[in-house]
C-alpha cells in the first residue's frame, strides 16, 4: 500500500500516529459507517488477525479492548483508516512520526510497509509484549514535573530495588518510567521525597519499553529480518533515533530496537520543529500527541484525523477552503 501517488502535496506538514492507550470503545465506528474503503480495511483485518477486531472497537467490551494483543491492532488499523480518507482527500505529509506502536502506522503511511505486512507485525508484537508482561511482571509510572535528567537520576537511585528505566520521554515535565514492580515503588518513594508535583502509576499489561521486553524484542527481531521494508516516500523520525530516517536498514533496527529503549518523543517533535514543521495531523484515536505537542513546541498547531468530522475539517483547513 503507498499512499502518495497523485496525491495533492501540501509542504510543512508532518502525520504523527498514536500509540497504545489512545483507545475507546466506539472508535472508528464512524469511519467504517460511512466509507466501504474502511470496511474493507477492517475486514482485511479481521481475517489477518483471526479475530473481528471490528466488533471489539465498535461495541467493546472495554476489559477487552485494553488487552494489548486488542489495543495495539486497534490502534493501527484506525490510524491507517484515517490516514487513507486524508490522503484521498489530497492531504500528504512531508514527514511522519509515531508514538511507539503508532511507528508501524507511519511506516505505513510512508510507504515502507504495506498494511498486510505490518497488521501481522503488529499482531505479533502485541502478543509477545503481552506474554513478555507475563512471564516477567512489572510496572510503568508517569512522573509530572521533573526534568529529564532528574527521572534519570531518580532511576538510578532506586536501581538497588530493581530493573527501573525512564521509558517515555513525552514532554516537558512528563516522563514515564518502566521496569520492575519494587524499583517503580522505590522510586515512587524517591520521587515524593524529590518533591515531585505527581507521581502515577498506569494500568498496563507489563513493562513496556525496559529490559523486561528482551522476549519481545528477541521475537520481532526474527520476524522484521524477513519482512520487506521498502524506502518510504518520506522521512520518518523514530522512537530510538528521534531523528529523520530513510533508510529501510536503520527503520528495521530501530523496530526493534524501540522495544526495549526510550521513545525520544520530545526530541522527535524537535526535529520536526528543526524541519520547519509548523502543522501536523494527529492521525488515529484520541489526542494525546496534541495534548503533548503543546507541552513541546506549541508553534506546531496539531489537527485532528480520528474521525469523519475530523477528517473533512482538517483537509478543508489543509488545502485552505475554510
């Protein structure tokens, strides 16, 4: 699937796609109502995955949803329906990023995977990180305040409880960290007595983005040695990098590597900002990456593409026919 052929391209614009934890019981329903290209999509889906991800999305139920073998096709499946409605309306991107999981979405996007290729991917990915989450349980937490350098240095004080890693970095001010059950409570300890403004622990599956998902990246090394990733049609920042790659060797290493290392999403949105990016379409569920991109770099305006509504507004906007 490559997106960009004939497209009407607009300059300065980046797609960035979310990643798990921006789902919700009803999401892309409206788009799978409305346009026979996404339910096509969703029913490509449906037999890759071997399960009516569609049914899930649209009626939940919620406890599902969140599984992270369910939220991660989810998230990827919605975020290519709409990106497919925008560049169909003639919306292109010069540049794409993606939050974790939402990588495989831009890698979509750019044309360095095709959707079959990555929906399985993807599937696999899920399953491994939900199993490596099993196997070795563990903890994230999201720390409100500190600096960077101070979440660092806040993990390796409580190193002496146990694997702890700062996993996220989003935003100013807002970093997750992941790692071993004790070590998160040690430094939740460590962070209350830093005086840090808030400190909270998120409900997931296992250990996402630290050492404790080796068996995951173990798994997705063996599966993208194989997969075909083309050139993309656009640079794409990754997690590990943060910076503008295209070359399909490095998108490869950096799949799987960003299992396991930080998601630089501050740096990341940096460098759009140093490519003189000054628009961007949040393209899938929810708004969490508006929400960050004002914490970021707040000269950066971020649409929004999750739904029908969305979708029409930001292309009328974009191609300047509001």
């Amino acid at each position: 699937m490559h997106f960009f052929v004939g497209a009407f391209s607009v300059s300065n614009i980046a797609f960035i796609f979310p990643g798990q934890a921006s789902q919700f019981v009803g999401m892309a329903h409206d788009l799978h109502a409305q346009h026979e290209g996404v339910r096509n999509l969703f029913a490509r889906a449906d037999s890759v995955l071997g399960f009516k991800l569609s049914a899930v999305c649209f009626g939940g139920p919620e406890e599902q949803l969140a599984q992270t073998v369910v939220t991660q096709p989810a998230v990827f499946v919605h975020s290519v329906a709409a990106c497919e409605l925008l560049v169909s309306r003639g919306i292109t991107p010069s540049v794409v990023a993606g939050h974790s999981l939402g990588e495989y979405s831009a890698l979509v996007a750019a044309g360095a995977l095709d959707f079959e290729t990555a929906l399985q991917l993807v599937g696999e990915r899920s399953r491994a990180m939900q199993e490596a989450g099993e196997a070795r349980p563990g903890a994230m937490a999201a720390l409100i305040g500190p600096t960077d350098g101070e979440v660092i240095a806040l993990c390796e004080q409580a190193a002496d409880a146990g694997i702890v890693v700062a996993a996220n970095f989003n935003a100013p001010g807002q970093v997750v960290v992941s790692g071993e059950r004790e070590a998160i409570a040690r430094l939740g300890t460590l962070a209350s007595e830093a005086g840090v403004k808030r400190f909270v622990e998120l409900p997931v599956s296992g250990a996402f983005h630290s050492p404790l998902m080796q068996p995951a990246a173990d798994r997705m090394q063996d599966l993208l040695r194989d997969a075909r990733i083309e050139k993309p049609s656009v640079p794409v920042i990754t997690n590990v990098s943060a910076v503008p790659v295209d070359d399909p060797n490095v998108l490869r290493a950096d799949l799987i590597k960003q299992i396991t290392h930080s998601v630089r999403w501050t740096e990341s949105m940096g460098s759009l900002v140093n490519a003189d990016i000054d628009q961007a379409v949040e393209v899938g569920p929810g708004s969490v990456l508006k929400g960050l991109m004002r914490r970021i770099a707040r000269g950066v305006t971020v649409l929004g593409a999750g739904t029908v509504d969305d979708v029409e507004q930001t292309a009328a906007q974009l191609k300047g026919e509001n």
